[in-house]
C-alpha cells in the first residue's frame, strides 16, 4: 500500500465514523450559529467581523477530528492490530492519519467562514468591512489544522481519547492553563496555544499584551506540533500495539 493509499483509506475510515461526522458539523454548523447570533445581537461591527469572531469554533471540531482518528483504533475490539496488518510501517500509518486530519479540518475550515459571512450578512446587513479578512480567516484555518494536529499526536500518547479532549477543549473554551501560565511567566507565549493566538483572533480579542505576531507565533505553533508528533511517532513505532 502506497502512502496515498493509506491517506485514502484513513479519510475513508474516519468518514465512516458518526464522531468524525459529528467533529465536522460542529467545526462548520458550530461557526455558523454563533457568527447568526453574533449578528443578530449587535455584538460585532460588521457581519466580516461577526464571522470572524465565531471562527475559534472551528478549533472545537478540529480537536474532536484529532482526538478521533487515533482513539477509535482502541475502543471496542482495538481496531488498531489490523491497522497495522495492512500496513506495518507504523509511521506511514501516523503521517496518513495527520493526513487526513488535516484534510478535513481543512475543507471544514474554507466551508465554516463563508458559510459564516453568508449568514452574518442575511441577518444584519454587509455593514462595514473588517481588516484583513481572509488573512484572519486563513490564519483560523490554520490554527485548526495544527491544533487537531496535536490532538492527534497527544492521543497517540494516551491511547484514550478522554484526556486530550477534556484538557485541550477545556484550555481552550472553559479556563486557559496557558494563559495561567503566562501570569507566572510571560515564557508561556510560547507555549502553542498561545504563540497561534494573533492567527486565530483579532487583536482586540487578545487576552495578553505581548502575543507574538501571527507569522512567527504560527511558526513556533508549527514547531510544537511537528515535535510532538515526532513523539508520538517514537512511541508508536516502539510500544505494542
């Protein structure tokens, strides 16, 4: 089985999955409400802005992609032997997997803020414009890919999808641990929630002073996931099944 092969049969697999297909509608439906009640209420200057300020949404649904795409190989009848059957080089294996997380929370993020605007925009009007409004929204998508990406590599760790998911939608919707952090030590900008921060919200949606700047925070971003996904793939190729 070529590498293609196995990124094929990983988005088929995770497709057939009614987690997977519920990770997409709140990834897409999720961003479409909220930006629809943001409108609606008068809670942004512009149906641009209403959009864009739904967006952290999608990271939600990116996080339940990751998380799923790895634990449903344990659950049940451990589906995770037979994966390795068909195709015994682990690593190929964990990239197909990062693979199609990516693709999916990918296609859910170009449909989510179109969506999003269109909506905004039949219930309050254009309005005015937002700044930068496809740079903001590429940078939303972005931040989703890499952070279903670590919830990926984390549940590879874990082999269980319950950790990752109550610590890594917890951090990010309920209480910050980075940002509790962060009022210890301004060092924990660095850490990968916050360092993608600039590409996920605006600037007056910044709960720190000294964020870095989307390019260099998506960089350093990038860095986290690819070394924890170098971690998964040293544990995976090395641990039993």
């Amino acid at each position: 089985m070529s590498a293609a092969d196995a990124v094929a049969a990983e988005l088929r697999k995770a497709l057939t999955l009614p987690a997977t297909l519920a990770g997409l509608a709140v990834a897409v439906l999720g961003p479409v409400a909220l930006a629809a009640l943001n409108a609606s209420q008068g809670t942004a200057d512009s149906a641009a802005e209403a959009a864009l300020a739904a967006e952290p949404l999608i990271t939600i649904g990116a996080i339940v992609l990751g998380v799923i795409a790895v634990s449903s190989e344990y659950n049940g009848g451990r589906q995770i032997a037979s994966t390795f059957a068909a195709m015994p080089r682990r690593l190929t294996v964990l990239a197909a997997k990062a693979a199609a997380v990516a693709v999916l929370v990918a296609v859910a993020a170009a449909v989510a803020f179109p969506a999003s605007l269109l909506v905004a925009r039949l219930v309050a009007g254009p309005g005015p414009g937002a700044d930068d409004v496809l740079g903001r929204a590429i940078g939303a998508g972005v931040y989703a890919v890499l952070i279903g990406l670590i919830a990926l590599a984390i549940t590879v760790l874990t082999r269980s999808g319950i950790v990752p998911l109550i610590v890594l939608i917890a951090n990010g919707s309920v209480v910050s641990v980075s940002f509790l952090l962060y009022l210890v030590t301004p060092l924990a900008r660095y850490l990968p929630d916050l360092a993608g921060m600039r590409m996920l919200a605006g600037d007056d949606r910044i709960a720190i002073d000294d964020a870095l700047a989307p390019l260099p925070g998506g960089l350093v971003m990038a860095a986290w996931t690819a070394a924890l996904l170098a971690v998964a793939g040293a544990v995976l190729v090395r641990r039993d099944a």
